[in-house]
C-alpha cells in the first residue's frame, strides 16, 4: 500500500469528520468556507448575501444550515419573509427605518446591536415590487440595522451577468456547487462506515447526490479502485484509532511524571522546612 494513498485517506476521514457541526454537516470543505464567509459578511458593514447551486436542494440546504448557525450564536435576530403569506418586503423596511433618522438610514455604518436578517428561502415567489425593495434595502439604506439572506439558486447565470443589482460590490455571492464524483465517493464510503453517519447518508440521498461508478474518470488514481479504497480506509480509520490510543497513554505517562515531580518537589520543601526549624 502507498503510503501517499494511505495518507490520503487518513486525511480525508478527519476532514469529514471535522465538517459534523452543531449546525449541521458541511458536504465539502468547499462549502464550509462559503458559510464562514456569509457570517463575516453578516457582521460586516454590508450584510447582503445571495446564496446560488447549481441544485436547489442543495441552496436550500445551506440556507437552512446558515440560519441555524445564526440562531446557535445568538448574534443576530432571524425575521423569516414569506410572500405566499401576503406579508409586503416594504412593511419590515418601513418598521425598522421608524427607528432612524433619515440622514443616519443613509450613512454606512456598523450595527451596535443585534441586526435583524431578512431571510428570503425562495426567491422565485419574489414579485417586481420585491426586488424593487431588496434593492433599496442592499444599496439604499446601508445605515439601517438590516441585514439580507436570500435562496437565488433559480436566478440562471444570464440574469446575473446583466442584472446591475447582481453585480453590485455591496453584495456578496456564495456559490455552493455539488460536490465532484470523487468527492461524492469518499462522502459515501466514509459515511457507510459508521452507524453514527447514517443521517448524513439520508443527507447526500435528500440531495440527490450519489457516486456515479461509472463515470470514475475524476477519482483519484491510486483510489479508483473501490476494493482498494476501502482497505486503504479500513488500515487508516486502524492507524487513527491506534494514534488516538498511543496519544492518550502518552499524555498519562506525561501526567504522571509530572505528578512525581510535584510529589518529590514538595516533599524536599517539606523536607527544608523541617532542617530550618
């Protein structure tokens, strides 16, 4: 067995384990960095972030794991805009810009306390009128304590690149694009492995996204092989479980060199105290 192809695998069964989070599992390290970066830009001075797939269960998704996020901090406040309820996008901005004067609506600023986002999962049920506020909202009112999430995985390429509003620099774009075939099948055998991973299993099945066997040209050459890849993972899941163990004894004879070294320290101390008095 290469010791590259091991290394590899090892590697690959850390970062996935690394990806399980309070908030959910991130499909790829990929898309984990997206949602750090839709946090900072919710934190920033310009907190409008548009979310885009090239599947829409899989925007939706992340959508649903970036609010959660959100609400596990305590940071921001969530305000949910659902237009199949008749609520109008124009009714929150006229609520919160109440609070504001209008020359402080119009200067950029940082938030000192917790900023309302306005969250908007479909954006296809979004009319004219909406996008009308959306865009008074992201490059009209930067001093209000507003901020935006919206699910534009339906708007097509085309639209983004003649839209003025899509190319605003005030906005910020996170692209969250389905994982490659060589992704998808380490995701499914490291998964397959534990009885703990089987909601991420049900996961990738909700998404759609399946290993396609056939089509194996993008895995890894020293990994094509299904039979090798699994006792490439079987001796490095091994290898990291041994590691684990040898670390813990380690850190217990570490201990307890350090715990003699207390007990003898203070026995000398108790041992010149004795000789002084």
């Amino acid at each position: 067995m290469r010791k590259s192809s091991l290394k590899l695998v090892k590697n690959e069964i850390l970062e996935f384990q690394a990806r399980i989070k309070p908030e959910g599992f991130y499909i790829t390290g990929r898309h984990e960095r997206s949602v750090e970066r839709v946090l900072q830009r919710l934190h920033s001075s310009k907190p409008y972030c548009f979310l885009h797939a090239d599947i829409g269960a899989l925007a939706s998704y992340y959508t649903k794991l970036i609010v959660r996020k959100v609400e596990l901090s305590g940071e921001n406040l969530i305000v949910r805009f659902n237009p199949l309820r008749k609520q109008k996008l124009i009714d929150v901005l006229n609520q919160e810009i109440e609070n504001y004067s209008l020359d402080k609506a119009l200067e950029a600023s940082r938030p000192d306390n917790k900023r309302r986002i306005i969250l908007i999962e479909n954006e296809e049920e979004l009319i004219s009128e909406d996008w009308q506020d959306i865009e008074l909202l992201c490059t009209g009112l930067p001093g209000i304590n507003l901020g935006l999430i919206c699910n534009a995985s339906g708007i097509k390429k085309e639209v983004l690149a003649a839209n003025q509003l899509m190319k605003d620099k005030r906005i910020f774009h996170a692209f969250f694009n389905s994982p490659t075939n060589s992704e998808l099948r380490i995701l499914s055998v490291v998964a397959r492995q534990s009885p703990r991973n089987k909601g991420i299993l049900k996961i990738l099945e909700s998404l759609g996204l399946r290993y396609n066997a056939v089509q194996n040209t993008d895995v890894k050459t020293n990994l094509r092989n299904k039979e090798s890849f699994d006792d490439h993972f079987r001796t490095a899941k091994g290898d990291i479980q041994a590691s684990s163990e040898g670390n813990w004894l380690r850190r217990l004879t570490q201990a307890m060199k350090y715990l003699l070294l207390l007990v003898v320290a203070v026995m000398t101390f108790y041992a010149f105290n004795i000789l002084l008095n």
